[in-house]
C-alpha cells in the first residue's frame, strides 16, 4: 500500500499490509503534484511501523545510499532506469549502490 505520512502507515498496518511504499521521496520527475514525505516523517514511520518500507519517488543513482541510510527495506524505481538508453547497466549500477550502503 503507498502511503506518505505516519497515519496512512498505521492504517496500512492495521488492514493487514504485507508491506507499506511511502514517498514520493523526491520530486519524480513524470508526476506533477506529487507529495513530497520529508526525512523527518520517512523516519517516524520507520520508528512506528513494524512493516517492510519501500521508497519511491525519485531515486535515482545518486540518491539511493541516502534512502537505505534512513531505513528504507527496498527501492522502487522508474524513471532512472527506463529514461536512459542502457537500463540494464543503470539498474546494475543502482544495485550496485544499494548493496553497498
């Protein structure tokens, strides 16, 4: 279930998610409009809820050592892999990024 603030966390948990995505994290680059969840409420709920968190939302390359380091399970991404003409060598070097942290 996607969620963007503490509350929908709980509500999530409480209907019986297996797991929670919470962002969007940074501005995504194909979603005007969309919620931005600060640092500060991404680790709220990761103190708070006992589900698996995923970010979403504007990861990229650069940006997914920060996600892990604030508790993040896993990743989502989109826009940094099917934008660019290798997505299997973005990917890659995303995993690569992600294990490392």
């Amino acid at each position: 279930m996607r969620v963007s603030s503490l509350g929908e966390a709980f509500a999530a948990q409480e209907k019986g998610a297996d797991y929670i995505m919470v962002g969007s994290m940074f501005a995504p680059v194909h979603s005007e409009g969309a919620r931005i969840v600060s640092f500060d409420e991404f680790r709220r709920i990761r103190d708070k809820v006992s589900l698996p968190i995923y970010a979403f939302g504007g990861i990229k390359y650069d940006n997914a050592q920060m996600v892990k380091r604030l508790g993040a399970d896993g990743i989502a991404l989109m826009g940094d892999v099917i934008a660019v003409p290798d997505a299997r060598s973005a990917l890659e070097s995303i995993m690569a990024v992600w294990s490392r942290s």
